[in-house]
C-alpha cells in the first residue's frame, strides 16, 4: 500500500530565505509526482507535475526533483516572499489509476 | 476557460438529510474526480470518471454515497442520510487524457482542483 510523507509538517522562515520541502512514499512504481499549494480554506493549485521518467521541473522560483529508487522528491522554492504562506501537497499517481495519494502537507509561514 | 467549478460552496446541514454537490469541468477535460478532506489531512480519493464511465472507487465511498456523470460533462456527488463525519470539504478535479504517439496515455498529466464545497452536518 502506498504512503506518501511529508516532512516538516510545519515551517516557519523568515522572507528571502531558500527552503526545501519534502515528500517521501513508500512504493517507487509511480507514474508521476505532483506538488499542489493550498491556501486556507480553498481548493488546491497545481504547481509543477513530474513524470517518473524525469527528473526534475522548473517553474520560477520553485523547483521539483524526483528520484524514483529512493522514493523521494523535493520542492525547492528560491527567496521566499511572505505570499508564498500556505500548505504544500505532494501527491504521487500510479500507472493505469486515476488515484493520487497524498501526504499530508507541510504548512509554510513566511515571515516578512 | 474557467477552471472546474462547485457548487454550493458552503452546505450547512442536519444530521440525516441528503445533500447534493455539482462539479463543473474544465470543458476540454473527460477525466473528473472526487476527492474529501478534513482538517489538517490531505485530500483522499473518492472516485473518478472517464467520460461518463465510472472507473474507480473508494472504499470509503459508503452506500450512502452517490456520484454520477450521466454526459461526460458536469458531476454529481450526492450523500444519503448524512452524519457527522461527513464533515468535510469535497473537492472535485478534472484531468484529459494526452494522444502520445498515436496511444493514449492511461493516465497522464496535470489534474486540476476546483475551490471545493464545504459541508457541515449538525
């Protein structure tokens, strides 16, 4: 059975600092990784998708890797800014489901 | 394009009458999703919807649960006699299939939440 964890499961840093967030699971038969951003009491918002044949992704200031083997992924997001405050989801997929599993967040606070 | 859409956002309810959530897809989307999250966890999967087939479901979608896709467009999320630990929010995702050299891809790319519905049952 697949678990997805994610550690810490709270962070608070102050702004322009770099972090790293990060997402564990269980079985590395994935078909894709994707992390999500969730602001209070709203739905979720993708962020960046990686397919287990890559390695990692950009978008901006944040940035995903992937290594499949030891069932780890990492988003790394470059000089904070206090908007970047919410929760943070990674979610894994395997092939032939429509089924994402996630972990359970990590709540970052920045503080300006 | 106005991403997927929920309807009603918020449902206050009593204990043992139904309720009925609507999703509205991304319109070039065939793939549509339920999921359910209570405070402090991440979502956890309900079912989910290729076209108008339902293709997967939970265990934790009981008897008194309920979703259709009668057209392959919008959804229907219904909850017979509710209880209190239906409490949660019901967020609803929606996804396409991608044509990858000349196959299509089981289960592919990016899946896109809406803002989801909070029920309360009191």
């Amino acid at each position: 059975k697949q678990e997805v964890t994610q550690i810490p499961a709270a962070l608070s840093v102050p702004e322009g600092e770099n972090l790293v967030l990060n997402c564990s699971f269980t079985d590395s038969a994935i078909y894709n990784l994707q992390w999500f951003r969730q602001d209070p009491g709203k739905g979720l918002t993708s962020l960046l998708l990686i397919q287990s044949s890559q390695r990692e992704q950009t978008s901006g200031r944040l940035n995903a890797s992937l290594d499949k083997s030891s069932g780890r992924s990492t988003l790394y997001i470059a000089a904070s800014q206090p908007g970047d405050s919410a929760t943070y989801l990674c979610a894994v997929r395997r092939h032939n489901t429509g089924k994402l599993i996630f972990g359970q967040g990590t709540t970052l606070q920045v503080k300006p | 394009d106005t991403g997927v859409s929920q309807d009603p956002r918020h449902k206050i309810t009593k204990r043992g009458q139904n309720v009925t959530f609507r999703c509205d897809p991304i319109s070039e989307h065939n793939r549509l999703y339920w999921y359910r999250q209570t405070l402090g966890q991440g979502p956890e999967f309900l079912t989910y919807f290729q076209n108008e087939a339902q293709l997967e479901k939970s265990r934790l979608l009981s008897d008194r649960f309920s979703a259709e896709r009668p057209k392959g467009s919008f959804s229907t999320l219904e909850i017979q006699r509710t209880e209190q630990g239906d409490s949660a929010m019901y967020l609803c995702a929606s996804s396409s299939r991608r044509v990858d050299r000349g196959h299509f891809e089981s289960s592919g790319n990016t899946i896109y939440f809406g803002e989801g519905s909070w029920l309360t049952v009191v």
